[in-house]
C-alpha cells in the first residue's frame, strides 16, 4: 500500500528543513486539487530551488517563497 502524504511529509520535513533557506514543510493542493508538498522558502534562492526534490514518494512538490518565520 502506497504512503499518506502526512506519511511522506513527516518522514522528510526534517531533511527538507535543513536545507538553505527552507522555512516550512506542509501539505497544500494544487490547482487541481490533488494532494502536494509545500516547501516554503524565506526568500529567492535558486541553488535551493534546484536541490529540491520534484516529487517526493509519488507526491508532487510545489515550492513557495513565504518570507521569513517570525516566531511569536
């Protein structure tokens, strides 16, 4: 049986996380509605960008800059 995508996510948010400039890993739709991991980014970063992986497990990774996280 295939893996969840809060499988897939949990399994590589840490990984992801440790990347340059990746500030948050979580599961978003596309415009079709199917299922996708977010990767956020705090800002432009193309090398980042490119070590990326494109789908993760089957899921498609989409790719957003989000800005900075701030905690509160």
């Amino acid at each position: 049986m295939s893996p969840t995508i809060q499988e897939v996510n949990a399994r590589h948010a840490e990984r992801l996380l440790g990347m340059p400039g990746v500030v948050s890993v979580g599961i978003g739709k596309n415009p079709d509605g199917q299922l996708v991991i977010v990767v956020g980014l705090d800002g432009q970063r193309q090398d980042t960008v490119n070590q990326l992986p494109k789908i993760l497990e089957g899921y498609s990774v989409r790719v957003e800059v989000v800005g900075p996280v701030k905690a509160r």
